[in-house]
C-alpha cells in the first residue's frame, strides 16, 4: 500500500485521536453525586492501545509509526487541556488529572513497547501476541 493511499486512514485515526482526548478531558472530571467518577481514564486505558495496534498494523510498521499515537495523545492533552475551548482549562490541577496522564504515559508506554516487540518478531518471522 502506498503513502497516499494511506493518508486518508492517517487523517482519520488523527481525528478520532483527538476526538478521543476531547471526551477523555471532558469525563475525567465527571461527579456522580459527591463521588468522583474519572471516565477519562477508562477511555484513555482502552483507547490509546487501540489507536498504536491500528497505526502500527494499518498505516506505518515503524517505530515512528508506533510513537505517532503515543506523542499525538501527549501533545492533544497538553493543547486541550490547558489551552481549551474559550479559555476554559479542561485539565485542572487536581488528583483526576494527574490519574489521567499517569494512566495516558503508562498505557502508552505498555502499547509502544509491546508493537516494538510485535515489529522485532516479525522480522524474525514470528509475532508476539
């Protein structure tokens, strides 16, 4: 498959990137009641190795190809969370947000080493599941 032939699922996995990080700040500080219901986290813990199993197997087998999803999230947060919508501040200074880019950094840590080891065993031949 070419590079242009793959630009228009990249554009897609980029919107729905974003999209995603909009409802996981969104829901991250969600309240049901007085208890704290940080949706954000379940959304990132499922989605973002999602996002790195589809780059790396649809769009680029690569290590840049398996990073793009991880520093794409990291950038979309940083933006979105400090610099939202009419100047709201979608990332405040509290524990749910600290869960959230913990829970972000480790799933996308754990997606990009395991597509590592995916991409070094296929070359080998085998596959890593």
């Amino acid at each position: 498959m070419t590079i242009l032939a793959r630009a228009p699922l990249a554009a897609l996995l980029f919107l729905i990137s974003i999209l995603l990080v909009a409802f996981q700040l969104m829901f991250q500080m969600l309240y049901i009641g007085p208890v704290p219901v940080p949706v954000g986290t379940v959304i990132v813990l499922v989605s973002l190795p999602w996002l790195v199993h589809v780059t790396v197997t649809e769009i680029s087998p690569t290590t840049a190809g398996a990073a793009a999803p991880v520093l794409l999230w990291f950038a979309a947060v940083l933006v979105l969370g400090m610099f939202g919508p009419g100047g709201d501040v979608l990332l405040p200074e509290t524990w749910q947000s600290l869960l959230l880019l913990v829970a972000g950094a480790a799933t996308g840590l754990v997606a990009f080493r395991r597509a590592l080891e995916n991409l070094a065993a296929a070359g080998r031949g085998r596959i890593v599941r």
